[in-house]
C-alpha cells in the first residue's frame, strides 16, 4: 500500500508525465493533479467498507488476496495510461485496492500475534508501509536521472507497484489464517492447527498456552454469536445498537481523521508540491522526498522498541501534541520565508518537516494503527484530499492551521481513551463496561498460560 499510494509524489516532480497527460498551465490543471490523489482515497472509501464485509465473509487470507490481486491490476493499467482520465480511473481501483489491504492486514496480524508483543509485531505493518514510501520516493530519484526512456520514463516507477502484491499473492499460500476468523465459522481442527503451531515452544510441550487461548477465544465466539443473534441484521447496523459499540466506531473514525488530518499525510502525498513551492529543484526535491520517506521508515522501526512500554492513549496524546506543535513551527516559518530566496529560512521549514514525520512516525502512526486493530477492526478510512494542492495554492501557510487545530484537538481527546495495553483481544470489551459478553480465562489459567508458552 505505501509504495502505491507515495509514488504519485515522484510522479509529479516528472515533466514527462505532465508531456504525456497534457497538462500545461491550464485553469484546471491543479484539480487534476488533486484528482489523482482524491480518487485513490475515493476508492481508498470504497475498499476499506468493503474489506470489513468481506474480510468476515470469506476470511482475511482472502481479503488481503483480493486486494493484492486488485493493486496489481489497476498498476498495470496505470502505467498503461496515455490520458489524464484513463489515470485518474485506474487510481480509484489502486485505492480501492490499497485500502482493503490496509484494513485487512492490521486486524488479520493483530488477531495472530499474543497480547504482550502486539504493538511491536502489528507495528511492523506501519514500517512496512513506510519502507513502500521510502522505495517509491528513491525510485522516483533514479527514473528523474534516467534518460533512456524518454517520454515514458514516469511510467517505470509506477509499473513497479505491481511487484508487491505479486509477491503477496505467491507467498499467501503458506501464511495461516486467523484462528478467530476459523473458530467463527465452525473450524475449530484448523483454528487449532494454526494456535499450535503459533505457540509452538519447547518449555510448553502440551501447548498449555494454545489450549487456553483456544478455549477463550471459543467462548468469545459463542458470547458474540448470541449477542448477535439479538441485533438486527447487517455487521454495520449491529454497530449503533449498544452503547459500548458506538463509542467504539466513534473513536475509532476520531483516531483515524486525526491521524489522516495531522499533517504528515498532505506532506507526503504532495511532498514535492511543497519543497518546490520552497525554491528547490526538481533534482532536490525528489532528494528532500526520499529523505522524507526514509526518517518516517526511521521512525516506525524505532517505534517497535517502545510501543509495548507505554499506555496507548498516552504515546498518541503526546505524538498529537507534537505534530502540533512543529506544525506551528512550520506554518511561522513558510509565513516569513515562502517566496524569498532566504535560504537559512527555507532549511528551517524543511527541517521542521522533517521533525513532523519524526513525530508522526514515533507516537502516532504505529500506536494508532494498533489501537484501532485492537478495539475494533479497521473498516473506515478518511477521504477528501482532493482540496490538498489547490488549499496550498490559495492560502499558502494558512493552510497548516487546519492540521494545528486537529492535532490540538486530537491531543487532549485521545487522552481519555482507554488503554488497551497487553490485554487479550476478547478481554478488551470489558474496557468499554462489556463485561456480560467478555470470555475472561479463570485466573489460575492465566497464571498457568504466562508460566509456559509466551511465544
């Protein structure tokens, strides 16, 4: 998903895609350029519902499979593309590809993974995404300096999407499904199968520590199935019936427009728009992009030695508050600086950029992409970033204001989440007063589970 949805960055840095789609400087040039990005999260609306449907359908293997299967062809369809609207097209079913992808896979890690190593293995997702931005911006660098391909340079990079959900799809075979998603549909030998092999440890040679968790999440199931037998019928009506879940969907579509809206997201899709609009070359803001990618890769590995030290809701508050605050910084900065030659001014926006992905990646992206697997399986997505280049053309530095006032917001809200820390994931319900459909393990079970197997 990240190599996807980052490569559009390089592709606009590149006069020959502009050549080739026909966009001079027209009057509607700029909405076209927000159209390539708007339509991806467009799909990117479409496919993250979607997902939530089918992923409890069919399973999460077939999901992320669809997904994969969906990115690789809508890629090739877009580096095929000789005109603006062919592209535009084939970004609504990338994004809608992309978007599955990224509401299956956190849920599908976050229901395999035991609970006290969940934030640093679910954090692996988010630095892989970053690792997709970093090699797109860096493939980007090496098509600008390629001349061989003439007209039709811009087109490598993007061919190269399609690598990786090739790779996915030759290799889905052999990772397991969720043991969850099995029990729920009545395969308790697989579900089994796969907690064995999971938990599998030499100090805990009877599998004590799978049986527990199959057991708990055996009942869990039994609880959800007679809770749902009660409830209306369609999964996202059941949603708005008891309080708890409400509150739930809430914060979780809070958490995600927070995190979409704090400012990283604008800066990397329209990362060149913004170093250009600084007074850099096109050679230099291909570098500053990649460099950018790279210290938000940085960011989300470091993220995975700490993730599991402290409370959730307390990380995401003082990453909020710290995008804020280089926000602050940045929109001073470009105020003063935008539009001048002045060039110590202009390394300072540049470099409180940076120190915004730094924040991002460190206390925000991974803890909220954990938290929202953890509380509620990701099935929406903010869209509208349509408006992104043409609000930087019009109101310039004011623009930062908006992404000031979200994380201002954000900071104080996310405070008062409850802390999902090291909690079983059938065990979480109870934090939001779900005590009489929550399949607690008596006491001595757990006991018995945290002195055996711990893989």
């Amino acid at each position: 998903m990240g190599y996807a949805s980052s490569i559009i960055a390089t592709t606009l840095s590149q006069p020959s895609w502009y050549a080739t789609m026909k966009l001079g400087a027209t009057s509607d040039m700029t909405a076209l350029i927000g159209a390539t990005n708007g339509g991806f999260y467009a799909g990117g609306a479409f496919g993250s519902i979607f997902s939530g449907y089918f992923a409890h359908r069919y399973g999460r293997k077939k999901s992320a499979a669809l997904a994969a299967l969906i990115i690789l062809i809508s890629s090739a369809l877009i580096t095929a593309s000789y005109h603006i609207a062919m592209f535009i097209t084939f970004r609504v079913f990338q994004g809608w590809g992309s978007f599955q992808m990224l509401s299956t896979i956190p849920m599908w890690m976050a229901e395999l993974v035991p609970p006290h190593r969940r934030g640093m293995l679910v954090q692996i997702h988010p630095a892989m995404i970053n690792t997709g931005y970093t090699v797109a911006s860096y493939t980007g660098v090496g098509f600008f300096y390629y001349t061989g391909g003439g007209k039709d340079t811009w087109r490598g990079p993007l061919g190269l999407a399609g690598l990786f959900p090739l790779l996915l799809l030759l290799g889905i075979y052999w990772i397991p499904e969720s043991p969850r998603y099995l029990l729920s549909n009545d395969r308790k030998e697989e579900a089994w199968d796969v907690l064995r092999q999971l938990h599998s440890d030499p100090r805990d040679p009877n599998h004590l520590y799978a049986k527990n968790e199959l057991d708990q999440i055996e009942r869990q199931v039994h609880l959800d199935n007679a809770e749902s037998a009660k409830s209306i019928s369609g999964n996202y009506l059941k949603i708005f019936q008891r309080a708890s879940f409400r509150k739930r969907f809430f914060m979780t579509i809070f958490l995600t427009f927070a995190q979409m809206s704090s400012g990283a997201l604008v800066v990397n899709n329209y990362g060149g728009l913004i170093y250009k609009s600084l007074g850099f070359s096109s050679s230099a803001v291909l570098q500053m992009q990649g460099g950018y990618q790279l210290c938000g890769w940085v960011m989300n590995t470091a993220n995975m030695f700490f993730i599991d030290k402290f409370p959730r809701n307390k990380l995401l508050c003082f990453g909020f508050a710290t995008c804020g605050i280089t926000v602050i910084f940045e929109a001073a900065l470009q105020k003063h600086y935008l539009g001048t030659t002045y060039q110590p001014g202009l390394i300072a926006c540049t470099a409180f950029l940076f120190l915004n992905v730094t924040c991002f990646g460190l206390f925000v992206e991974g803890p909220g992409f954990t938290y929202i697997a953890e509380i509620w399986p990701t099935f929406l997505r903010g869209e509208g970033y349509a408006l992104a280049p043409t609000a930087f053309e019009s109101i310039g530095w004011k623009f930062y204001i908006i992404f000031i006032v979200i994380d201002a917001i954000a900071a104080v809200v996310v405070w008062f989440y409850p802390d999902t820390l090291g909690k079983p994931l059938e065990e979480i319900a109870a934090v939001f007063g779900d005590t009489d459909i929550v399949a607690l393990l008596p006491r001595e079970d757990v006991l018995k589970s945290e002195s055996g197997n711990t893989a």
